[in-house]
C-alpha cells in the first residue's frame, strides 16, 4: 500500500523519538490498493459521480511483523441530489492512521458541482475539515529524559485542512485531478513541536475495455501522486465477472521501484467486499508486506428533478 512513504513516516517518528522539535517533512497522506473504489479520499470532486448513496470502508495494515506498524481505517460516504436545475455531490469522510507513536485523525466534508461537458461529465469538488494529531511521548525510550524539546506525555494539536479537485467522466474512461492539503496546515504539538503537512497532488485515470464474453471486462486504472519532494505511482488492472447482481474480480497493481499488490473480491449479499495484499520489491526490508479490506455498500436512489431523492431497492455492486 504505501511503504514508500511509511519510510518517510518513519523518519517523522525518528525525528519525533530524537526531538520532536523538529518541523517534521514527508508526505502525509496514507494510500490504498483499491484506491479506484475510494476516489473520494483524495478527490472531492468524485462525490455523487453515481446515482446511489455510496459508503465506503477500508482497514488497511502495513509493514506486517513490525511492531507498532502503520495501521489505518477509513470510511465516508457519499450521494448526489438535484437543486436549483443542477446536479450536485455531498460526502464526508473519517480517517484515523496510526504510524508508531503518531496517530493521524480527519474528519472532512466534500462538495462537488456537476454539470455536463463535451458529452461527458464533469465535476469541481472542494473540501473542508480539521487534521487531529497526537504523539504518545510516554513510549519513548530517550537517551537524555531531560531534554525539554523531547515530548514525554501525550501530546496533541489540530489544523483546518482544504482540498480541491476536477473529476471528468465520459463513458469509458475518466479522468480526475485533485490536491489535499491546499493550505498547507501547520499543527502544533505542545509548546515546543510543530507537524507541517504539505500538499499532495493527486491525477487518477481509468478505462473499462468490453469484451467478447459479456459478463467480462477489464478495468485497467493508474493513480499518481507527489508531495513535491517524492511520488508514487499505481498502476492496477482488474478482470470483472458480472452476471446479474453477481460480481467478482481478480486484479493485480504494480508500482515502479516499490511493490506488486494482488487482489480479489466479489459483492455478497449486497456488500462487495474486497482484498489486498501488498508485496514489498524494494530493498529495504518493510516487512511481511500490507494486508487490506475493503468493504462497499450501495443504495439506487432516483434524483427527480423536482428536488426529491426517493429511494429504489438495494443495488448490487
């Protein structure tokens, strides 16, 4: 999932367990292996894309064997609605991510404007919420107990955080843009430490290719992603079985110079649910590599255009 930055991460906890005096520097934001079935976590204008109320849930665990390894859950959801002659999107999202003695919190609310463009689909989103950041200073083990700029408590601070991002969609392909963190927060751990985050600048595309056999199809995707000083890039391809309200998938991802991810899942009983495991090809040694679930619920829903959701029967993935 996302070793390349946890090493960064790491160097944050480093820094933090020498002297968490520092401003510390490296890419913020946790990724994930079905990041085509989270598109809202790094881009508000993909909110309300489809006609359903969408929720999403992901728990992800990185660096297997490690102790103190990163681990992450997320949820949000997500709907669109009809008003004033336009089509509109709303979302919020949760995430807590906690990376050895840091512990990562957002909570975030999404809108996108929607509007038809050149016979596709486009959307401007924006988002808006507040970082809560905290370092367990009790678990360190430091060499100088008495250094005042080493935290030794439990110590926390939070920061309004904003994001922006374009989303186009023209059957079959589509193509997004976003960033996180605009403002660029500055947190404040204590009197003494600080936690600048810097933006991440996000581009996803994707392509669904029909074949012969009509219950098949292959969904080739790539997400690319850079704070300015690192990057990463995921380039996944999936095969989809559909047949009804039956759906299965098999897909593996790749990422230069960093991991091949596998995956499989399939919808039950109404919930899709899906895994991931991530398998480090780097030389650094991150591990018995990242495990990750997914889980994905849907509701149709009717955008009348007289302003009126009414709700249609539980739809399958």
């Amino acid at each position: 999932m996302r070793y390349q930055y946890v090493s960064k991460r790491i160097h944050i906890l480093l820094l933090g367990l020498l002297s968490v005096a520092c401003t510390a520097r490296a890419q913020y934001d946790p990724s994930f292996g079905h990041y085509f079935d989270m598109e809202t976590s790094f881009n508000p204008a993909a909110v309300g894309k489809l006609p359903v109320i969408n929720i999403t849930a992901a728990y992800a665990m990185d660096m297997a064997g490690y102790e103190h390894n990163p681990r992450t859950l997320y949820a949000a959801a997500d709907m669109p609605f009809y008003v004033l002659k336009t089509y509109h999107g709303v979302g919020v999202q949760l995430m807590n991510d906690e990376i050895g003695l840091f512990t990562h919190q957002r909570l975030a609310l999404q809108y996108a404007l929607r509007f038809k463009l050149f016979g596709g689909n486009f959307a401007v989103g924006i988002q808006a919420g507040f970082l809560n950041e905290s370092f367990d200073g009790s678990g360190v083990d430091a060499e100088e107990p008495n250094d005042p700029a080493l935290a030794t408590s439990q110590v926390e601070g939070n920061g309004f955080d904003m994001g922006m991002g374009l989303y186009y969609t023209h059957d079959p392909w589509y193509l997004g843009l976003s960033v996180q963190h605009l403002n660029a927060p500055l947190i404040e751990l204590g009197t003494t430490n600080e936690l600048k985050v810097d933006p991440t600048y996000y581009f996803t595309g994707g392509y669904n290719i029909r074949l012969r056999n009509p219950f098949l199809t292959i969904h080739p995707s790539v997400l690319l992603r850079t704070d300015g000083v690192a990057w990463r890039g995921d380039i996944t391809g999936r095969l989809v079985y559909t047949n009804g309200k039956k759906m299965l998938y098999g897909g593996v991802g790749y990422s230069p110079d960093h991991s091949v991810t596998f995956m499989v899942g399939g919808s039950f009983h109404g919930i899709v649910a899906g895994y991931s495991y991530e398998l480090y090809t780097s030389s650094i040694d991150p591990g018995n590599g990242s495990h990750e679930l997914f889980v994905g619920y849907k509701i149709d829903i009717n955008l009348v255009k007289k302003g009126k959701n009414k709700h249609k029967s539980v739809r399958i993935l």
